[in-house]
C-alpha cells in the first residue's frame, strides 16, 4: 500500500498514518487499524475478561481514534498507539464499574497456537494460570501490569495511557510483578518450568 506520493504506508510511524489519514488517506487508516486494533482487543480483553466484550472496547476505541484523527497534531505529545491504550482503559474500567461484577477470566485461551498437542496444552495451562493470577490484582495493577508485560509498553506510555505519573506505573507494576509471583510459585512445575 502506497501513499500518493508513492511512499510505502507500511514504513511510517503510527503518527505519520494518523496525519495522512487526517487528510483523506484511507489506506493508512487501514495499516493503522491492522496495527492497533490487535493490541487494543488483547488489552481490553484481558482487563475486561472476555472476548466479546473486549472486542466491543476495542472496536469503541479505535472508532475515537479516527474520530480524533481529523484534529491529530504530527507534532503532538501523544502517540496513536498509547492514545488508543488509554482511551481501552478508560472504556475497560468504565464498564468493570458500570457492570459492578468483579472480574473473572473465562477459559477461553488467549495463547498462540502451538505446534503441537501437548505444547497447547501447556500454553493454556500458562495462560490460565496468568489469567487467574491477573484476576487478583487490583484494577490499576491489572491495567499496569498487561501493559507493561504483555503489551510491552514503556513506563512513561504507560503513565500516559493511564494519567497518571512515571513513579506510579513503576510502582504499581512492580507490587503486581510480586503478587503475580506470589500466585503462580507453587505452580512452577504443573505448568512446566521446573522448580
């Protein structure tokens, strides 16, 4: 896909498609979404607890990204990708609150697909086992901790996405990184790594 003026889409930053597609471009609406919209589903997913409803979140946030597309600043502070994640949290949180359940993770498997049958089953054991252990974790932690581990955000995107400071993510991801410990140590083995 190319740009009028023969540049690869694929090649800009997320910044770059939002400014193009500021100005009418829909095939960088199409790179970004083929970019974000995975990453918002996974983080809405996991927060949330389920698919359905992650896939709502996540489909309500990038509808507000191309609905801020039309203002998006290239020079801007905020970046596409941490932009979509805080609008996800809000939207996530919103909703925990609205619905007043707590959260629980249905069995459904978020892992990859593995190669083979037993490698499956080891992922969702894995997988099962995160989930649960994530399901402890107050709301923030939660937020911090799928962030910065499995979205593989930086503390100060995270900070961004979340509203609040560099020191709080740090902290917050750090208490989590122990509570998750915690919860998963004495399944070491049952789930394949050994003691």
């Amino acid at each position: 896909m190319t740009t009028q003026d023969g540049s690869d889409l694929e090649t800009l930053e997320d910044g770059a498609l939002m400014v193009l597609f500021a100005n009418g471009d829909p095939g960088a609406a199409r790179v970004l979404t083929k970019r974000l919209l995975p990453r918002a589903f996974r983080h809405a997913a996991r927060v949330l607890g389920d698919q359905a409803e992650g896939e709502d979140v996540a489909q309500e946030a990038m509808l507000r990204l191309w609905k801020a597309g039309a203002d998006w600043q290239a020079d801007g502070a905020a970046k596409p990708a941490t932009w979509l994640h805080k609008v996800v949290a809000n939207l996530a949180i919103d909703r925990l609150r609205k619905s007043g359940r707590s959260v629980e993770l249905g069995d459904d498997d978020f892992a990859d697909d593995a190669p083979t049958a037993d490698a499956q089953l080891q992922d969702a054991g894995r997988m099962s086992a995160l989930d649960a252990a994530l399901r402890t974790l107050p709301e923030r932690q939660r937020q911090a901790v799928v962030l910065r581990h499995i979205e593989g955000l930086s503390n100060p995107e995270i900070a961004e996405a979340l509203e609040i400071g560099v020191e709080a993510v740090e902290s917050l991801t750090a208490r989590g990184k122990r509570a998750l410990k915690a919860a998963l140590e004495g399944q070491k083995e049952a789930l394949g790594y050994g003691t």
